[in-house]
C-alpha cells in the first residue's frame, strides 16, 4: 500500500493530462481505490494485536503516540508557519486545514477504540464490531442531512465530504474499526485456522456487499458512501492480507524492502509529500514546477529516482529506534517542541 501509495501521488502530479486520459493510466487507478482503506485498516490491525485491554501505562504511550499522529496530519496542512497568520488565513485556507484525511480517521478512530478497550476490557471487540456496523449503516443518512453545515470548522470534516475532506469519518472509520477487530480475532489465530477464518469472513463480506450495492443502487453514491462499497474493499483487503501472508511465508524477493516501507509508513507518508509538495518548513517543492508535463516512462523514472530516498530514510530512522530507543524518542520531542515553539512565537 505504501509503494502504491507514493506512484499514485507521483503519477497524479507530474503526469501530463494526455497520458492521464490513456488507458494505461486508468487500469492503475483501479488499484489506488484500495490504498487509503489498506492503511486505514492495517493501522487498525496492528492496534488489535496486542492483547486488551492495556495497563493504564501503555495505553498512555498509545494514546501520547495517537496525539502525535492527529497533529503531523494537520501540521502537512498548515497554511503558515505561524500560529498568528494561520489564525487569520483566508476561509478557504482554514477549509484545507482542517480537512480530515488518513491520519486525522486513524488517529482519532484508533483514540476512540482505545477508550472502548478500557471501558469495555472482556467485550471491546464485540463493542468495536458494533461501532463499525453503525457507522456504517449511518454514513449515508449523515451525508444526507446536511449535519455538518451547522458545525464548528474543525468538527464538520469529519461527517462528510462538503468542506473537502477526503476521509471523513463517515464511512472510513468502518476500515479502521473493522482492521482492529480483525486484528484481534483473525491475528492471534495459528496460521492454519486464520487462513480458513479469513477466506470464510472474506466470503461473507463479498456477498453481503453485493447484496447492498444492488440494493442501494440509485440511491447513494456506491464509490464514495455506499455501505456495499465499503464490505467490498474489506473483502479485498482480507484476501489481499492473505496473500501478503503466504508470500511471506515464502520469502519471495524484494518483502524486505516492502517491509520497511510498511515499519516506516508515517515518515515514507510525510516525506514523500514533503518532495512532491514541499510544505510550510521548506516552501514548495521544485517538483511542483514539472507538474502535468511528464509521460509514462518519465513518471517511472521519478517513482524509481524517489523510492531509494524514502527507503534510506525509513531504513536509517528504523535502525536508530532500534540502536538507541530513548535517543530517538528525545529526537523527536525536541524536533516537535522546536516546531511548537517557533510556529507560536513566529511574527506575522
């Protein structure tokens, strides 16, 4: 999903509008309709391996690590590295920001689970199952009202798409929710029953997805809000996990490389948005200056030119957490109390 990831953006950026409209470009698209809810549902998964519930101690480190999520997925959207001069940023500007994309679901989704396993320690899994169901089945009835007209800026993203948001809350939670419970009961299992356990639950979601998709035809958008369209992503995602699995299993060539990305998503996610955008630390990337002007084999040459960078970053950053724990940990709260402090005190 991160390699996929970062050739979509890569390709939706620097891809002339010709080549867009070819037919080359419209089979990969195919694929990219998976990769936000891949993350969102393995972030759940590795949130439901871990047996609940936590002591109040992990779960503190959980939610401390959860906090730093929701605020890197606001910090790529800030309009000014200044607390005053985002304060008075135009209204279309404040909309970028507050927007809810992939962190802001996961984080708060995730911090949301979290409290249910504290509250509900023998059942959270049945509890989280149901969550998802509602969420859910109440997606499309949220989208139609209009809920999130009446709502503080910061809240209505998270109901719907009309303020931009890309990933509200309503329906992707489902992938998160869903990602945690499968993560505990399908994840904890030997080899053997998880396999059997994932192609039966895999076979479920397939037909109850089709069932509401022609169900709901002509009365909700399939693609964006649609309950069938999300339990058939999920059945994909279960059967794509399975996959993964047995070629794992396998060793087949070039999991390693694949692995790191996946140990590393949050920092391959920033910094390759910082190269392909640039953000309020740097100002705009250059590669913004050949965006829509490349063709498909240049596209190629910039994915195969950018990913030995992502994968010495995630490489170097990986094996300092694994040297030296605490170093890395005091690396980052003084890169984040720095940031912090200059983005409150930074003049106009």
């Amino acid at each position: 999903m991160a390699l996929v990831m970062v050739q979509g953006h890569l390709f939706d950026l620097l891809l002339s509008g010709e080549v867009r409209r070819s037919g080359l470009y419209q089979l990969q698209l195919l694929f990219h309709g998976s990769t936000a809810p891949g993350f969102l549902f393995a972030s759940g998964f590795v949130a439901g391996l871990p047996r609940a519930p936590l002591s109040l101690r992990a779960a503190g480190r959980r939610a401390r690590r959860l906090l730093f999520v929701l605020a890197v997925g606001y910090w790529l959207h800030l309009p000014y590295f200044s607390f005053g001069k985002t304060v008075a940023a135009s209204p279309a500007e404040k909309a970028a920001l507050f927007a809810c994309h992939a962190l802001q679901v996961i984080a708060v989704t995730q911090l949301l689970v979290l409290i249910l396993q504290l509250a509900a320690p023998r059942h959270w899994t049945l509890v989280t199952g149901s969550l998802a169901v509602l969420v859910l089945a109440l997606g499309p009835v949220v989208w139609a009202s209009g809920l999130s007209a009446g709502l503080p800026a910061w809240l209505a993203p998270y109901l719907d798409e009309r303020t931009g948001s890309t990933f509200p809350f309503f329906p992707h939670a489902t992938f998160v929710l869903a990602g945690t419970v499968a993560g505990a009961v399908l994840g904890r299992q030997h080899p053997a029953e998880r396999r059997g356990r994932t192609i039966a639950a895999g076979g479920a979601l397939l037909v109850a997805g089709i069932l509401l998709a022609l169900l709901m035809r002509g009365h909700v958008d399939f693609w964006k809000i649609s309950p069938g369209y999300v339990l058939l992503r999920l059945c994909g995602l279960l059967l794509l996990l399975r996959l993964v699995e047995a070629a794992a299993l396998r060793g087949l060539p070039g999991l390693r490389a694949l692995a790191l990305l996946g140990h590393e998503t949050l920092l391959v996610y920033v910094l390759h948005l910082m190269i392909l955008f640039g953000g309020v630390l740097f100002g705009d990337s250059p590669l913004l200056r050949l965006a829509g002007r490349l063709s498909f084999p240049q596209g190629l040459l910039a994915l195969g030119l950018m990913l030995p960078i992502l994968l010495a970053a995630a490489f170097a950053w990986h094996r300092t957490k694994a040297l030296s724990p605490p170093r890395a940990q005091l690396a980052l709260a003084f890169a984040s109390l720095w940031f912090g402090f200059a983005f409150l005190l930074r003049p106009w």
